[in-house]
C-alpha cells in the first residue's frame, strides 16, 4: 500500500480554509496571506501583466503618449510628471502606486503580489529590485504543493536608491532615505539616513 504525501494533507488543510473563506484568491494575495499562484484569476492576472510589459518594451520611448498611457493601464496609480524609463517588469500591475515626479530608471522590477507605495520625488536607479512575494519558510510541504503569501512594501518621499539595490517584503522606508547601490534592504528604514550594504544597515543621518 503506498503511503500518501505529507504535502497532500497540508495542501488539503490549506485547501479546507481557503473553501471557507469567501474572498478570492486574489483578495487573500493583496492582503499578505496564502493564496495559489496558480489560481485562474491571477494566472490570467499575470500573463496580461507579462505581455503588457513585453509591449511597453516594444513601445519607442518618444512616442510618449502611448507609452505613457500604457502605463497608467498597467500600474495602479502614476503620480503627475512620474518617468519611467524602458525595462519595467512588474508581477500584476495594480498594486503598484507611484507619487507624483517618481523616476524609475532602465530594468526596474516590481512584484507586486502585495501593494507597493512609492512616495513623490524619490528617485529608483537601474535595475532596482521591489519584491513583496514569499514563500513558507520552514513549512517545506506547504511551499511545494504552491502555497504562496506576500508582504507590502512602502518607500516613502524624496528617497534615492542607487542602482542594484533589492527591497524584500515587508519593509517600510521613511523620507529622504538614500540606500547606496548594491544593497539589499531587509528591513524598515527611518526617515533621514543613509543606508548600506548587505544587509542594508543605517551608516549616518542625513
């Protein structure tokens, strides 16, 4: 007789709550708890998201009316005077709420499993990583039956991160925070500092 899979029972515990629970999938994703990445509506969710993505990159810079508009479709919200140059990739589009004068150089990368707030006249060097998705930690079964869960990210205004620099889940950053290229931020930062390294601890106030 062939023993079932351990994963199978935690997947059909998770399973058994999620039935019970009246909101979507996508409703339990935003708000930061377990949630199937395969689930129809955000499968669907995210492949649009990929293509519109794969568009913008077709889309000449100069042309800035479309571009533009491609955006304001894409993101959740896009502050006045926003740039946002080419290589955007994001996981869905939605979450993703930008200030107004918001500078996202070339590559940047926004998973947005979660909301991502980003404050007026901060400034987001190349290839910048906002990453809000996660995984069970110590609950092996459960990450491999697909289970996922997320976090917020909030960066607050007047921010400048230099290029490289990989925000993780869950971390809030005040104003006028500069984060020095390379870093990975783990988590929250005060208002006024400088930040650095791996992981990104506080070096002075500014």
């Amino acid at each position: 007789m062939v023993e079932s899979d351990p994963a199978d029972a935690v997947d059909a515990a998770a399973r058994a709550e999620v039935d019970a629970d009246p909101r979507s999938m996508w409703d339990r994703m935003v708000a930061g708890e377990l949630y199937h990445a395969d689930d129809p509506e955000i499968a669907a969710a995210g492949l649009a998201a990929r293509s519109a993505c794969w568009k913008l990159g077709q889309t000449d810079p100069a042309d800035v009316a479309s571009y533009e508009e491609q955006l304001r479709d894409l993101l959740g919200s896009v502050g006045k005077d926003a740039v946002i140059w080419p290589g955007l990739r994001v996981d869905y589009g939605p979450n993703i709420h930008l200030g107004d004068r918001v500078f996202l150089n070339v590559d940047a990368t926004i998973l947005d499993v979660c909301p991502v707030h980003i404050g007026k006249d901060t400034r987001i060097g190349p290839a910048v990583q906002i990453l809000t998705p996660l995984h069970p930690l110590t609950d092996h079964a459960l990450r491999a039956t697909g289970w996922e869960y997320g976090a917020p990210i909030t960066i607050g205004e007047n921010c400048w991160f230099g290029g490289n620099v990989t925000v993780c889940a869950g971390v809030t950053i005040g104003d006028n925070v500069v984060v020095g290229a390379g870093s990975v931020v783990t988590r929250d930062l005060p208002s006024g500092v400088l930040a650095m390294g791996t992981p990104a601890r506080v070096v002075r106030e500014l």
